[in-house]
C-alpha cells in the first residue's frame, strides 16, 4: 500500500504514459484485480464448508444481524467521506481535505472497532477459531477484511498527517484518489461477505 | 514528482550514492543490474537443485540402496522440486524480463524501480528461509504440492513444513510485486509508436505471464495461510476430524498450480520466439497468432486444474469437463509450435548456441506435450499417475522446455548483458552434452512409469525390471552435470576474455540490439520511435527487406551507423539507488520466520518493514 502515499517515486521521470493513466493508478487497480482473487478464495472457502460444522456454534445462534448492519452501514459512509475528501482536494480546500480524510479515518475505525467488540462477544459465546469450520472460516474471512480495513486507516491517517505538513497539494490530487481506490474496493468486498456471511439463510 | 518530498525532505539515511562495489549491489534500483542479480541468484539455487537431483539419483541407481535414508529422500525430491519452480525457473525468467523488457519497448528502467528492488530482496531472503531447514536438519518433507492433510502438525510436527509454507508466502510476494512492475511497465512506458502488434513477443509473454501471476497467487496464498493457521493457530481448515476436507487443499493448490505451470514454460516460449526469427533470418512466422496463442494458453490454464485430481473421485461429469479443456491446450501450443517451424522454413538459419538451445527446446517440449495429452485422458491418467511416467512428462517439458528456453536466453542475451560473447564451441558441446544427458536421465522414465516404477519412493526390489534403466538415468543425470560445468567454464573465460560482442552481435531485429552492450544506464540516450514490427530490423535495413538478403547496399550499410545510444547523455536523470527495498525486505521476510523462532522476530521484521516502507514512500527523488 505504500505506493498510495509515493507521489511519482519511483516512476522514471518525464516518460508521458502510454496508457494516459498514471502508473500508480495502474499499480492500484491491478493490485485490486489480484486482491479480488485473494478475497475469491477466502470465501469460497467459507462457502464451501457453510453447514458442515461438526459441532456449534452454528451462525443462527451467534449472529446478531442488526448490530452488523449498523456497522456496515458506518463502512459505507466511509466511502461517502472518501468521495467527498478527494473533491475537497480536487478543487483545493485543504482544509476539507483533512476533516473528510479524518472523518474516513474515524468511521473505519468504528467499523474495525465494531468488528473488535463482535468477535469479542462471540468468543464469550463459546465461537473460537478452533471450535468448529464455521469460527475457523469466519474469523479467518472476516479478520483479513478488517485487516485491509485497518491498512487503509493507517494510509488515511498517513495522509492526513502529511497534509498537516503541508506535503499534499492539490496538484497531488491523484494519491488521494488512489487511496479512495484501495478504501472504496474494501467496502465493496465487504457488501459481498455481508450478504453472504450474514444474510443468507 | 516527489511532491511529498517538497520542503523539507523528510530523510532518515542518506540516498546511496555509490555506482560501483558491493554496496551500489545491494542498493541498486538499475533493471539491468538487477536483472544480473535473478540471474547469478537463480543459477545459485539451479546448482543446489541440481545437487539434491544428483543426490535423488545415486539413491536411485540400484534397487535396494541404502544411501539415503527415507526421510532424507523425502526432503530431498521436496527441496528439489521447490528450488528448481520457484528459486530457479521463474526467478530465472524474471532475471530476463529485467534485462530485455525494459529494452524492447524502449524504456529508460521498469515504472517503479525501487519496488523492483524490493522484489529481487524478498526472492532472496525468502529462498534463504525456505532452504534454512536444512542447516536446522529439518528440511521441508512434505512434497511440492504440499498435500494437507499429511504437512498438518499431526502428521508433520517438525518445522520443515512451516520453512517450506513460510517461505514460499514469502516468495509470493516477491513474485506478484515484480508482476504488477511488469504489467505496468509494458502498459506505460512503450517508447512512441510500439503499439500493442507492435510488441516483441517477449515482452508480450512478460504481460502474459505477470497477469498469470497476479491472478495464480494470491489463490496459494491462501491455501498456504489456512496451513499456517492450522498449524500455528489451532483452526480447523484441513483437519478430517472437525469436518475439514483433503480436496479443498487440493482445489486450491491446483487452481494455483496449473497456471504456474505456464507462468514457468511461457517465458521460454516468448525467448525461443526471439530467438528463432533471429538466426533464422526471418521474421516470426504468424507473430498475430502466436501472441494470441500465449493468451489463449494463458485463459484455458485457469480451467483445467482438477486433471492433477482425475483419482480423487470426482465424478465421471467433471471428469469428462476437465479431460476436454486439458485437451484444449494442446491446441494453442501445437499452433505455436507449427509457427516455430513455420519460422525455420526457408530461412537462412545460423546454427549458433542460442538457436540450437531454441530447437532443443522445441524438439524436446513436444515430446512433452505428447505425453501430457496422454494423461489429460481420465483412465489413462489413472494408470499413470504417480508413476515416473509423469515424471517424464514433466521434465520433459520443464528441463526439456523451459530450461533449454531459458539457456537460449542465456546465450543469446550474455553478450548484451556482459558485453563479451561467449564461446561457440564451448556452448555447442555444453548444448549437446545436455540435450544427451537430459534424454538418458528422463527418457527412460517413461518406460519405468508404463512398467509400474512409483514416484516418491526411495528404493525398489530388484528384479523388477527397472534396474538398467534407473542405471541409465542416473549417468544421464551426471551427463547433464558435466555440460553445466562446461557452461560455467565458458562463462567464466568469456567474462575474462571473451571475444567483445558489439551492439549488435547476432544482427538482431528488436530495440535492445540498438544500444551498446553492456547498455548505459539510461539505455538510450534518445527514447527511439518505432515505425514497426521487428523495430530495430526496420531501421537497419527499411520495410522492404524481409530478409537481410534482399535488404537494399544501400540501407544495409546502415547496420554500423547507430541512430540510438551513442551520443552522450548526461543530462538524463535516472533513479537514485535506495537502501529501502533490502530492509524491507528483510523486514518482511523476519516477520514470516517469526512463526518458526519467536513472536519477538515478527514483531522486530514488522518494525524494520514498517520503518522500511515509511522513509520509503518520503525518500526524496535523489539526495
């Protein structure tokens, strides 16, 4: 993820692109490509032993549906306040650049937050990674979207932070955008194992 | 550029300096330089491969040998297939595509230099944890393939597996980092008028092979993190017991595994499409359809994982599903090979060393192919399966495929990289000498397997009727030894005092033959336009002239008259080195041995990765 914060290192300088789109740009949506692939295969995996649990816990009697979708809810007004960050630096307003850049941060930190207290309430509900299929998938699916969760908050306070120093002009409008990339794709990936995690029957 | 570096640069080491001696090696950002480390890197661990196959083979020369013990035998065809796909093969195929890519389209360097470094570090460190088992005596044991549920803690409780899983997410990395450097580099930075028809097909095989990557990875990933979980943390991913399921292990090895097998041999494929026109003094015959065909190959290897599980009993429908998609590679690749011929045809073929590498590649890849058509057959796969007549198979077209493709590349690139040629007499006896050996060792396979040999097993009875041929194996094996030994003696002589090449030794038809060899820093001092297919064959000898031939006195005198890269460029500024991607990488590469030392490690490999990628990412441009 570092290269969200690497305005044009790296990039060999004054080369016009032959696609017209920015290096980093391309980086960032081949890396989604092949991160569509990592999530594929986290949750095919959930899939495929959905029901074959040996013993309980079993999903009916763990899940608590309203509270999860108020914090998916929260995760996807982040992805409003990311928008919102980039049009702000887009037409130079650094300083709702760092109130929606902070507000992002905030509401993905109340998601991870939300996702902390869930699994510590399950595991008093006696569902651990080690109890059955359904705790080893779970957390493992789960826990890697909230790790790339966590990931993006960092880059969204390392860019806020760099903003405070002066370091993020309009004229680097781009970082902001790829780093909305990266936080609007975690936000996608997460309305697909919501709906299949916890809304399907 | 580095606007964040604006101000104040936010600087904690100073940015290397040093272009020459062991420290500008260890920081380099240049392509070219790190091309030469995959390269002397991946020959390291091509000679320990080697070794271990050497080793497997004197276990195997006579029935009831007692040289080896069992479980030594075990971490030794496990080592030896892990070291020769991912420490040899394709770090050996990215050694190319740092030094010919970036060429060919008429670039200055990749997108992101110093994430190429860092690719290069985390391939080493991570090669060095995989193969660190064996100083603990504790080597991995389990196979390539790594079946779970055998390489879970109940069945394999040392941490050979831990080393091998480790080290192989390690090793990931590194590859999905340099492919997505690639697809970007091939995407962006083609010099003017290098269109996408326009491509060598090299560098089209580059494309093809990162996208494979970037697609295959991340599915291993996965498998070999639910391992690890399993291992370290109690989950229940392939434990039977708690409802966990063989296959699925399988499904996701394979779904990575079956792509990977062209992420190895399409590399050779786009070398030999370079080098054949080349001494054949023709252009690439149908260059359009063997492009497609590389992507074609590329999409029907997603397809067709589940013919490595035909005897896991998974149902005569899925089966049949499997056997026709497997038989559907067969066709794409038989178009390559009937192009490579085509390419032949009435040329006025050069039988220097690169190109006889080249023909022992495609001689010897379809007798390959043959024989893995034979077990895209369900029942026939049934017979063969874990017999050494899929050994065979899969020698015939990884030694016999990718590495002859790879030593074409060797031979045909060594003079741009070094600047010397290397010698003809020498590389003819080292071609000869394989190509021998390779047939004594693997040939006979076939047979063994038809006749019932087991793969995997690390003695027979005798009187089965496998002694001769497991002898004959074994002095092939040696064979194939010995013409290494005469390589690395050329390559020796040829850095001492070999003959110097020139830009352009073997009248080349693509861009990297355009600049001096060893080529300058920033490659060419002018970015070249490209009028053409064959863009540098355009510019010596005009459209007309197919073939050198019938190329005019008049523009064939252009040949010695250089239009790119002779002029002094001082006013280019090239990347400066960076200390960042080694400590990154070693970063990286701690936190994953951490699950075998002590948490402590991780949390040291987290700290210096975290620091590595900060100072990274506010790095000024140069110091």
């Amino acid at each position: 993820m570092e290269h969200a914060l690497a305005p044009g290192h790296g990039a060999v300088a004054a080369h016009p692109t032959s696609t017209g789109l920015d290096h980093r740009k391309l980086l960032m949506w081949t890396f989604l490509g092949s991160d569509c692939l990592f999530f594929g295969s986290l949750i095919m995996t959930y899939m495929i032993y959905r029901g074959k649990s040996v013993t309980g816990p079993h999903p009916h009697e763990i899940f608590n549906i309203p509270y999860t979708s108020v914090s998916a809810f929260v995760l996807l007004m982040s992805s409003l306040t990311m928008v919102l960050a980039l049009a702000a630096i887009q037409r130079g307003d650094q300083r709702g650049l760092r109130v929606w850049l902070l507000a992002t941060a905030l509401l993905g930190s109340v998601f991870v937050g939300g996702q902390y207290f869930e699994f510590t309430t399950f595991v008093q509900h006696g569902l651990t990674p080690q109890v059955n299929l359904f705790g080893t998938t779970f957390y493992t699916l789960t826990g890697f979207h909230g790790a790339h969760v966590t990931v993006g908050i960092i880059i969204l306070l390392s860019l806020f932070l760099t903003s405070l120093l002066g370091r993020l002009p309009p004229s680097e409008s781009l970082t902001v955008e790829i780093a909305g990339l990266y936080w609007h794709f975690v936000d996608v990936v997460w309305i697909v194992i919501f709906t299949l995690v916890y809304l399907l029957p | 550029m580095a606007t964040i570096a604006r101000g104040v640069p936010v600087t904690v080491l100073p940015r290397p300096r040093a272009t020459t001696g062991w420290w500008s090696w260890v920081t380099t950002v240049d392509h070219k330089r790190i091309g030469v480390l995959y390269g002397v890197t991946a020959f390291i661990f091509f000679l320990i491969g080697g070794v271990e196959a050497l080793l497997i083979r004197l276990q195997l020369a006579v029935p009831n040998n007692h040289l080896l013990n069992p479980e030594l035998y075990n971490q030794l065809f496990t080592m030896h297939g892990t070291t020769m796909i991912f420490l040899v093969v394709m770090p050996l195929s990215v050694a190319f595509f740092n030094i010919a890519v970036p060429l060919q389209i008429g670039a200055r360097d990749v997108a992101f230099p110093r994430l190429n470094a860092l690719s290069y570090w985390i391939f080493v460190t991570g090669g060095i944890l995989l193969n660190l088992g064996w100083l603990m005596g504790a080597a991995p044991n389990g196979g390539w393939f790594g079946y779970a549920p055998n390489t879970e803690r109940a069945f394999n409780p040392g941490p050979g597996i831990d080393f091998w899983a480790l080290g192989l997410l390690v090793l990931g990395t590194a590859s999905m980092a340099g492919a997505f450097n690639f697809i970007v580099t091939i995407l962006n930075l083609r010099a003017p008028g290098m269109s996408f028809m326009r491509m060598p097909v090299f560098t089209w095989m580059t494309l093809v092979v990162s996208f494979l990557i970037i697609f295959a990875f991340p599915v291993i990933t996965v498998a070999l993190i639910q391992l690890v979980f399993d291992r370290h943390f109690g989950t229940n991913f392939f434990i039977s017991s708690a409802g966990g399921d063989a296959l699925l292990w399988q499904h996701l090895f394979w779904i990575f595994g079956h792509p990977e097998v062209y992420i190895l041999i399409l590399p050779a494929m786009g070398v030999v499409s370079e080098v054949l026109p080349v001494f054949s003094r023709k252009p690439l015959f149908g260059y359009a359809v063997v492009v497609y065909s590389g992507i074609a190959i590329a999409f029907v290897s997603y397809g067709v994982w589940a013919h490595h599980m035909f005897t896991t009993g998974l149902g005569p429908i899925a089966d049949a599903v499997f056997v026709t998609t497997t038989m559907a590679v067969a066709v794409p690749t038989g178009v390559k090979i009937f192009n490579w011929i085509a390419t032949l045809w009435g040329g006025s073929i050069d039988f220097k060393t690169p190109l006889l590498m080249a023909l022992g590649f495609v001689s010897m890849f379809i007798i390959g192919g043959l024989s893995g058509v034979t077990h895209a057959v369900a029942p026939s796969d049934w017979q063969q399966t874990d017999t050494y007549y899929v050994v065979a198979h899969f020698h015939y077209v990884l030694f016999g495929g990718a590495i002859f493709g790879l030593f074409a590349g060797i031979y045909y690139w060594w003079p741009k990289m070094t600047g010397r040629l290397l010698d003809e007499r020498l590389g003819k006896w080292h071609f000869w000498l394989m190509l021998i050996g390779f047939n004594l060792t693997f040939a006979p396979m076939h047979w063994l397997g038809l006749n019932g040999m087991p793969r995997r097993y690390f003695t027979y009875q005798a009187g089965m009727g496998w002694d001769f041929w497991n002898l004959v194996a074994t002095i092939g094996a040696f064979v194939i030894a010995a013409s290494i030994l005469v390589f690395m003696y050329n390559a020796g002589m040829s850095l001492r005092r070999g003959a110097l090449a020139g830009n352009d030794p073997w009248d080349g038809r693509t861009l990297e033959w355009a600049i001096p060899s060893p080529p300058p820093p920033y490659n060419f001092a002018v970015i070249p336009t490209v009028r053409g297919r064959d863009a540098w064959w355009l510019e010596k000898y005009g459209r007309g002239a197919r073939t050198r031939a019938q190329a005019p006195a008049s523009t064939a005198q252009q040949s010695s008259h250089n239009p790119h890269g002779t002029e002094e460029a001082h006013d280019i500024h090239m990347p400066d080195p960076s200390y960042y991607p080694v400590i990154t990488a070693l970063g990286l590469t701690l936190f994953a041995a951490g699950f075998i030392f002590g948490w402590w490690l991780s949390g040291i490999g987290l700290l210096l990765m975290l620091f590595g990628i900060y100072a990274w990412c506010f790095e000024p441009i140069s110091g």
